[in-house]
C-alpha cells in the first residue's frame, strides 16, 4: 500500500470522526454551560446536577443523530476502507 493513500485513508477516517462526534459535544458543551451558569446564579453546587443533564441531552442527541452517524460510517467503509482490503 502507497504511504500516499494510508495517510489519505487516516485524514478521511479523523475527519469522519470529528464530523460524527461534533452534535454530541456541541451539547455538551452548551449543556455545560448553561448548568454552570445556573449553578453560579443560585449558588448551587451540587455535583450531580452538572453531570445528569449533560448524560439526557447527550442520550438525547445520540438518539436523534444515530441515522446520520451510521450511514455515514456505513459509507466511508464501503467507500474507502472495502476497496483497501480487497485490494481494488
């Protein structure tokens, strides 16, 4: 196998990856944010109130985005990776 297209295949796969998990943490994110600001504003400091709603809206967000997030590995095997091991 050329260097060329294994190194192609790994910046493909990263970005597939950054592509998948960006929904989730994009929630995480504004989920976290918008506890801490809570948490600031009422002086609330318990631990589990940062962590529970942060787990629902990322269930949450996994739930919706499955299709999307399987079809798109789906298609970059069948596009890239197949071919590689059979070696078309």
């Amino acid at each position: 196998m050329n260097e060329l297209i294994f190194f192609d295949t790994l910046r493909q796969g990263l970005w597939i990856a950054v592509i998948i998990s960006a929904p989730m943490l994009a929630v995480a994110l504004v989920a976290g944010i918008a506890v801490g600001l809570f948490q600031a504003l009422t002086s609330i400091q318990e631990m589990t109130l940062t962590f529970v709603p942060k787990v629902i809206a990322m269930l949450g967000v996994f739930w919706v985005t499955m299709g999307f997030m399987t079809q798109t590995l789906v298609t970059y095997f069948q596009d890239q990776i197949v071919p590689l091991i059979v070696g078309i």
